[in-house]
C-alpha cells in the first residue's frame, strides 16, 4: 500500500515535469497504480487506518507524485450534496470550462508542499474532463464545486504546474469576483 514514503516533495524535479499519456487500452502495470492511487485516499480518509500509517489525508493524488511520470489521477471527494466522486482516470484532460472562476476560502494544500502557502487558487467554476477509467471506458464528467477543483489540481500535477503558481503574487487574497466555496 502507499504511505507518505512514496510521495516526492517540492524540489523533486519530476513535480514540475510534463508526465506522458499512457497506452490506451490500460495495461494491467497502469490499472495497479492507479488502483493503488485510489487506495491511498481512501486509507487516508480512514481515521484509524490514516493515524495507523501517519497518511495526510488527500481527496485527490496525480502520479507524479509518487515519483512516476505517467498521466494518471485519482480522485476521491464529495460534492456539496453528499454525491460521491471516486475516480481514477488514464490521460484525463479538460474539454470546456465556465467563464467563471472560484476558489476554495482556505486555499489550498498539497501532498507534496511541507508548508503552508496561503492565498486563493482561482480555479474554473465548472469543468468537463475526458478520460479513461479503470474499466477501459473513455467518459466525460461534468463537475462543479469540489470535485471541479480537485480534478484541476490533479489535472495541473500532470503538466508539472504547483497550486501555489496560480496565486496572484501582489495581492494573494485577491477579492474573487466569483462563488467562494467553503472547504
Ligand atoms: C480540499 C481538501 N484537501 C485535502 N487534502 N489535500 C489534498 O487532497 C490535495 C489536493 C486538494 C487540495 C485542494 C484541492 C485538491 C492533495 N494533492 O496534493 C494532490 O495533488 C483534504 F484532506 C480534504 N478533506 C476534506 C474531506 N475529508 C473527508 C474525510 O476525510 C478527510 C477529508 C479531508 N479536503
Ligand atoms: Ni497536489
């Protein structure tokens, strides 16, 4: 299983590499990371399971991340109605987006940032990202609120962009003139 062993840190060249599109049908190598990517949220959103093995907990994880340059993300969040979203996704991309921007009101965080860096992560209101999931099956999910950002932050992992890059160096609490989501 993953632990906090196997997630590189800032500084690690990779988390600013462009990672490569994996061979589609998913091969069996592909479907065990990303399952294990999937694991690794889950467990980290157990509380025993998260003290038992020291896991930040995380709602989404790209694999860069831990150290392998492919386009993989796993995502495992709730939208603002309860609704379930747990993804793993092969070359996950977005299609169209709102003109709208929002943000989370406590910033954001990453797995791989030891450190706080406060400020507001403009990110698209509403998103719709195509990919392939673990079954082979190329869908594409019209996403909002949450799991719009998450998947845009995982989505950024991919092409090596931190969320901290999309602070406004000036002003970091610059006034969004959009919907700001509670975290
Ligand atoms: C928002 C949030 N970010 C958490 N961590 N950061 C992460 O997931 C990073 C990715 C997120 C940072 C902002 C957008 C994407 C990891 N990233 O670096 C991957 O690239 C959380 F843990 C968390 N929640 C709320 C829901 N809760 C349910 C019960 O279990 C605990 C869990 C905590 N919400
Ligand atoms: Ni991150």
């Amino acid at each position: 299983m993953l632990t906090m062993k196997d997630i590189v840190r800032e500084g690690n060249p990779i988390l600013r590499e462009r990672a490569t599109n994996v061979e589609l049908p998913p091969q069996q190598e592909d479907i065990q990371i990303a399952k294990e990517m999937l694991e690794f949220l889950k467990n980290s959103q157990n509380p025993e399971l998260a003290q038992k093995y020291n896991l930040r907990p995380g709602v989404g994880l790209a694999c860069p991340q831990i150290g392998i340059p492919k386009r993989i993300i796993a995502v495992h969040t709730q939208d603002d109605q309860g609704e379930l979203y747990s993804y793993a996704l092969f070359n996950p991309k977005i299609v169209s987006h709102s003109v709208k921007v929002t943000y989370l009101e406590g910033g954001e965080g990453c797995l791989s940032v030891d450190r706080d860096v406060p400020g507001y992560v403009p990110r698209y209101a509403k998103v719709t990202v195509r990919g392939t999931t673990i079954k082979g099956e190329q869908v594409d999910l019209k996403l909002k609120g949450m799991p719009a950002i998450v998947f845009q932050h995982e989505i950024d992992h991919l092409d090596g962009i931190m969320f901290y890059d999309r602070i406004n160096k000036e002003n970091p609490f610059t006034p969004p003139s959009t919907v700001i989501l509670n975290r």
